[in-house]
C-alpha cells in the first residue's frame, strides 16, 4: 500500500498514515513525532490514559483516549495551563511529564 498508494514514501499527515493498515492514532502520531518532527498531538495508550486520570491532568470529561489526548495537547485543565503554551513548539509531552512530577 505504501508503494501502490504513497509512492513508496510514508505519508506525513495525520489523516493519510492512518489510512495504512495497522496504524491508529497513537502509531501515527508517533511515527510523525519521531520520523519527521510533525507534533499534531501525544501517544495516548492505556498508561497515558490512566496517568493523566490519576495526576488529575485531564478532567471526567476526558473519557477516550482521544479526548485525553486533546486535553493534554492543548495544554489547559480546568482553565489553567499545564505546558505554558509550548505544544506548537513540540515540547508538550516533555512539559506534561515534568507538570506530572511536580504533582506527584
């Protein structure tokens, strides 16, 4: 598929490397992360999901791991910023771990 649709080369949009078999949302956004430094948002898995729950990172509210995802993107829980408004410069999953220990 990768040859067939893409030419050969793995696509650098969120959309489209979804679209090859096997990838999700949690695969894709680490093969843009780590391939090509494109942050369009953070792996969230089963860990991720639970920790942000826990460290109270996200709010009920968050009840899939793509709303997980989009709380701890976007950096705000309950009206307060938790990465200083640096996700756009690809620092929010670091951010986001250092916000975790200080709670912790």
């Amino acid at each position: 598929m990768v040859i067939s649709d893409f030419g050969g080369e793995i696509p650098q949009d969120m959309t489209l490397i979804q679209k090859l078999p096997g990838v999700g949302r949690k695969t894709a956004n680490v093969v843009l992360n780590e391939a090509f430094g494109i942050v369009e948002g953070i792996a969230v898995d089963t860990h991720v999901f639970r920790i942000a729950h826990k460290l109270k990172l996200v709010g009920p509210s968050a009840d899939t791991p793509q709303k997980t995802e989009d709380a701890l993107f976007t950096g705000s829980i309950g009206g307060r910023s938790i990465t200083n408004g640096c996700c756009s410069e690809g620092k929010s999953a670091s951010l986001v771990v250092q916000n975790a220990q200080s709670v912790s």
